[in-house]
C-alpha cells in the first residue's frame, strides 16, 4: 500500500473548502511527471490548472468532471503496474473515512503576524530546511497572490510570503508610503526571523521592491526573481493604476483587474470582492494614492533597479507574462546578465495564470 | 485581520471605533446605557438587547441616557447634528417611528433641501426592524418603504455582520439623515468581519450568488431566506442570482437591470407589507425599464397585508418562507 500515491483536492488560500473538479489533462495509464499538469479545478474565487507533486503511474481516476469535492477528496490514485486492482480498489474504499475526519479537525495552515518597524506585518510560513525563499506581491496585491505558488515552491525549502505595508492585513498608517519603506520592512522581516540569507521573488511592483533590496544587501540576498517587475522600464499601463486606485465599487473596480489578466474570465465575483473589502479598510486609499503618486506618476515609473541589480551581483532571473497588459515585457532585455523566460498566454499575473511553468523556473533558479 | 464575530457585536465594535475617531459622534436613546443618574450599576442594559453594551466605560461623555420620549430626543439628535454634531439615536423598535416622525419626514428630511444646501444634518436613527422574535404587532415591522418614501433619508438594512459593520460606519460619516434598520434576529448571525474600520458605500447592491436562471432581490433577513431558496432549486439545477440590496434609499437599480437582463426572471422578496412596497418598487422599474428582457411574469414575495401575529404559528407563517420564494422562481420558469 505504501506505494500507493493520492491525487488530493488542492486547498488554496485558508478560505476555500471545496472545489470543482473541470476537467482532467491525464487519462488512466498516463505516467505522470512532478509539475505536470493534471486537473483544472474551479473554486468560487478562482480557476485554475493543478501541477502534479508527485510523480507516478496514473491508475486510477476517482474523480468525475464536473463534480464538487471537499479540499483533499481523494480524486485519483497513482501506483506502480505491481500493485492489483484489487489493492486499489481497497485503498479507495478505505480513504473515505480519513478525508472526512481530515476536514473537521485540521484547519491547514494559518497566518502569522510580526511586529516590524513599520507595524505589524502579516506572513505566511511553510518551514523546512535550506535558504528560505520569500515571496513579496506587487501593488494593491497581498500574500494571497501566491495562492497557487507557495505550497509548491515549499517542496523545495522553506517558503515565506508577507503582505507589504498598507496591503493585505498588513499595517496601513505606515508612512512615507514609497520604495523605502518597502525595502525597509523586507529587511526588517528577514531580521525578525533571524534569517541571514534569503531568495526573493517578487511580482509587480514586488519585483522593484526584491531588486533593491538585492542591491542595497547584496550579501543577505542569495537570487532574485523577478516577475513582471517594476523596475525595469519607464512605461506603465497608468489606466490600470488609477482605475485600480479610485474605483469604489465593483463596476469600477473589474474592469481595471480585466488588465492583469490574459485570461479575463479569471477576474471572478469573489475576487472583486475580496479586493472591494481591502480597499474599503480606513488608510488605504490614502496609502495607495500616496504609494502610486511616488512610484507611478503620470504613467512613468519613477523608480528603477536593472542597473544597481546588475552591478550588485546577485544572480538574477526574469520571468514574464508576454501579454502583460500593465507593464511592457519587453522591458524583461533590461536587467543586463539575467535569465529571461517570456511565458506565453498569460498576462501581468503569469505566476498564477501559468503557475506550475512559474513554479518550476523559481524551483529551478532557486536550486 | 477579519474574524468571526455576531452582528451584534459589529454594531457595537462600528460604534466604538466612530466614537474613538471621532469625538462628535454621540449616541443617544432609551436604556443605551442604562441605570445612569440612578442609584446601582452604571451600564446595566446597553440597550434593549444589550448592543451598546461595555460603549458607556470607554465613552461616557459621549453617550446620554434619555427619557422615554422618542419626540424629544429624536428632535434633540437632529437639532445636534445641524450644530456640528453626529448623533446616533437609537429608536429601539422602529416601530416606534410614529411619535417622531415629523422631526424626521418634515425637519431632518428637508433641511438640505429647503435651505439651498447649506444645512447638513448628519444623524442616525438606529433601529430594530423585523419579524420573528414574537415581539407582537407593534415591535416586529418592517417599516423600510415607508421610510424610503421619504426623499431626503437614506434607508439601509444589512443582512450580515460584515455589510453591518461598514454601512453603520458609512452612515455615521454620511452628511445627510440614515435611518439604519437593525433586523433583531439577525443579531445572532455570525461571519467575518476585518478589525479595522471599513466603509461601505451606499446604493450599492450586494451579488450574493452569481447565477443565469432567475433573479432574486431582497435585502435584510429575507437575503438569507432567498439563499436557502437558492440552494433548493439548484438540487433541480436552477441557478439563481440573488442581489442584497443592502441599502433602500439609494437603491442600486443598475444591478437589478443587469441581472435581469441576464436571467429574463425577476422575484421580488420583500419582509415588508406587500402594498407600496420595496418588492413593488423593484418590480414596476424592472417592468418599465427591463420589460423586454422579461421572460415572464414578475413575482412578489411578501407576507400577507395584516399585521405581524403575535402566535408563534402564525408568525411563522407570516413572514416568507425559503419554500415560497423558491416556488415564486419556480412559476418564473413556468411556460
């Protein structure tokens, strides 16, 4: 039995508890590699495809398109040709009772919080063993933008994704609302956790704050990835930043998030909303004028970083969406001496558009 | 961070943040503290159903305890807020809206507008509204057409702990009167609520559940019902979109077009009386604006025109049922 590997309902982010099985990308026979895509899954918040953890011979699939599972339903087994139908059939039968006790007790991992300099910070932390890798969001984002990045990534070390000054659940009377205070926090975090030495990746405006942090501390930091970064070039879709900025209602607010998107029908109902929420917390929209009015005046990014980047050494690693529709990926030939990886059919937010093809470039760089 | 709490207590945290913010933000009303000026504990009741209560120790220059007189405290509350103050008065049951309703209807109402704009009166009525508690005929209406009929009040009416929260905070800061309606049974209902004070904007309606079949619109304790409704008919593979109005005046026609557009079916579902309604009000615009959408006939969901019975049974009864509301989308889809 204990070559008997399952293919679980996935749980992204603390809230979902169940999800759609769309389809499946494998037949029963298939040998499945780690990373491979295998399932769609549909939550009420959003849509996407499922990597393989594991690798193995696809035996058996439980469950049926279309159908609604519990996070962590059995939906399909792998094993090796040595082990009966019978055995498996035996392992189905028997994984009933498991998931059922599973979702009542276990609530999953939960969010941590830190004091820093600037307030209090909130974080998510998958430990293990190895130089940590801390993931840091871009403008308006938070830590869940890495929903579909973080467990995978922690295959490969320990995993850290915190929610930026003035974002997330982050403190939001943080003040001067700039780049400093964002590479000031990343550090001041590394130092609450007494990590000495730490990949980064960042999305967006993340990517901006990841370089210069790189730059100023290039000892501490051991990569960077950057992922439709900021930092790289003058232009910036300035249509998007103030839609996002002023909109206070959904009809505002969807049509800007229609732009991080190659893919538009992933700007679901609840992700509206989860945002509209965000924004409407006292300080924030204060922050976010002040923050966008220092980084992106008037269509321009008054902030770059390709060239103390490049000067600081610290190897470095850019991945874009190539229908950016916020910032241009052409931008990704500026970080001199970087690898670039232009990912096809997909848009600003390409780490979760094109998750398991990011992931793998991350674990690849990071390893 | 959100975490769960009643609504309730999102009406007591809404309080206690807007009076911390800002020092002119009183409350005033029946029992809101309790036992003040009199011999005993200071703090006993915190309202009728003890929402303000705890609000008295951290802000006792900023909460008075008045006599059983809604007229007088009710023209106090809107006289202060002309002054620079922002009261919250608390109704206890907006069943009681008759004995100041014309510091409301002909003072609070019209001042914006009979003096060219230059008056502002930001006060909130606070009050519980509703059925279900078998608190008889004169406390259990649900008075919000009345009330939206007014022009110059603003009407709100959560159905949740996280809408209540932010619109109560919304109305407090809004410059113009709020009539805010608290459903009492609806005080017990528990979901996530952020710590930190949020607003929500009014005249916007709330899309509770995404669906092409049909539209539901509701508002207050029936959003819950309607949910329930949903949930039935999706065993029969009917999708139903159900709207929360959230507030009544604004009222955020936009979405209910769009969703009817949509679907083609509309089912109004209103706690109140069914004459002059809010259902009859959603019906006749989406009947004049969105006819050629329709599909079929609108359907109201009320309870019937006759006061709220005091009887458990008949309470029951009275107020919309979950099987009502999914049978009124059922004849929607009816050739």
């Amino acid at each position: 039995m204990a070559e008997i590997t399952p293919i679980l309902m996935p749980k992204w982010g603390l809230s979902m508890r169940e999800g759609k099985l769309a389809v499946w990308h494998v037949a029963e026979g298939a040998t499945i590699a780690p990373g491979d895509e295998i399932m769609d899954v549909e939550t009420d918040k959003i849509a996407n495809a499922v990597e393989a953890a594991d690798g193995g011979l696809l035996r058996r699939r439980v469950g049926v398109e279309g159908e609604t599972y519990p996070v962590r339903a059995l939906l399909a087994v792998m094993a090796p040709e040595s082990v009966s139908d019978a055995e498996i059939d035996a392992y189905v039968a028997a994984y009933e009772a498991p998931a059922a006790a599973g979702d009542e007790g276990e609530e999953g991992p939960s969010y941590e919080f830190a004091d820093l300099p600037a307030g209090r910070i909130r974080y998510a932390a998958r430990p293990g063993d190895g130089t940590p890798l801390i993931l840091i969001h871009g403008f308006g984002g938070d830590l869940d933008n890495w929903l579909f990045n973080i467990d995978a990534l922690a295959e490969g070390g320990p995993v850290y994704a915190l929610d930026l000054p003035g974002h997330g659940q982050s403190v939001k009377s943080a003040r001067p609302a700039g780049l400093d205070l964002m590479v000031d926090t990343v550090i001041a975090f590394m130092d609450h956790l007494k990590l000495d030495k730490a990949h980064l990746a960042g999305h967006s405006m993340g990517g901006l704050v990841a370089g210069t942090v790189a730059a100023r501390n290039p000892a501490r930091i051991a990569s960077v990835t950057l992922i439709c970064p900021a930092g790289l070039g003058a232009e910036i879709n300035s249509g998007y930043i103030d839609g996002f900025v002023k909109a206070t209602g959904r009809k505002d607010l969807k049509p800007a998030l229609m732009h991080l998107f190659k893919d538009q029908s992933l700007v679901s109902r609840s992700m509206v909303d989860d945002l509209l929420k965000y924004k409407r917390l006292d300080g924030v929209q204060d922050f976010l004028t002040e923050l966008a009015g220092n980084l992106f005046a008037n269509g321009a990014q008054a902030r770059q970083v390709a060239e103390a980047l490049a000067a600081s050494g610290v190897p470095a690693q850019v991945i874009w969406g190539e229908a950016d529709a916020i910032i241009p990926a052409a931008h990704a030939g500026n970080l001199k001496g970087a690898a670039t990886h232009l990912i096809p059919d997909a848009g600003h937010m390409v780490q979760m558009e094109k998750s398991a093809e990011v992931n793998r470039l991350v674990r690849d760089f990071v390893a | 961070m959100a975490r769960v709490i009643s609504m309730k207590d999102a009406v007591n945290e809404a309080l206690d943040q807007e009076m911390t913010r800002d020092p002119t933000v009183i409350m005033l009303g029946e029992d809101i503290v309790g036992g003040t000026g009199a011999k005993g504990e200071d703090d006993a009741w915190g309202g009728v159903l003890g929402v303000s209560k705890g609000l008295y120790a951290k802000h006792p220059k900023q909460m008075i305890d008045t006599p059983l007189s809604e007229s007088a405290y009710v023209g106090a509350a809107v006289g202060a807020a002309t002054a620079g103050l922002r009261p919250v008065a608390e109704l206890m049951f907006v069943d009681f809206v008759g004995v100041c309703l014309d510091q409301l209807l002909n003072q609070a109402a019209k001042f914006r507008y009979m003096f060219g704009g230059k008056a502002e009166t930001p006060v909130v009525i606070r009050a519980m509204c509703g059925a279900g508690f078998q608190a008889a005929a004169q406390h259990s209406q649900m008075l919000t057409p009345l009330l939206a009929h007014i022009p110059g009040l603003k009407v709100v009416c959560p159905s949740n702990p996280y809408d209540c929260k932010g619109l109560l905070i919304q109305s407090i800061r809004d410059n113009d009167p709020v009539i805010f309606l608290e459903h009492k049974n609806l005080y017990a209902s528990t979901g996530d609520v952020p710590e930190e004070p949020y607003a929500i904007p009014f005249g916007e309606a709330n899309i509770v559940r995404e669906g092409d079949d049909a539209t539901i619109v509701t508002y207050g304790q029936m959003v819950g019902r309607s949910l329930e409704a949903a949930d039935m008919l999706k065993k029969d593979g009917i999708e139903v979109e159900v709207i929360d109005l959230r507030t009544l005046s604004p009222i955020d026609m936009d979405t209910v077009l769009e969703s009817v557009e949509n679907t083609g079916r509309l089912v109004c579902v209103d706690e109140a009386s069914p004459r002059c309604s809010i259902a009859c009000d959603i019906a006749a615009n989406v009947a004049q604006d969105a006819f050629g959408s329709l599909k079929s006939a609108i359907q109201m969901v009320t309870p019937p025109h006759a006061p709220v019975p005091f009887s458990a049974a008949l309470e029951a009864l009275y107020i919309p049922s979950a099987a009502q509301i999914a049978h009124a989308v059922r004849k929607t889809m009816e050739d």
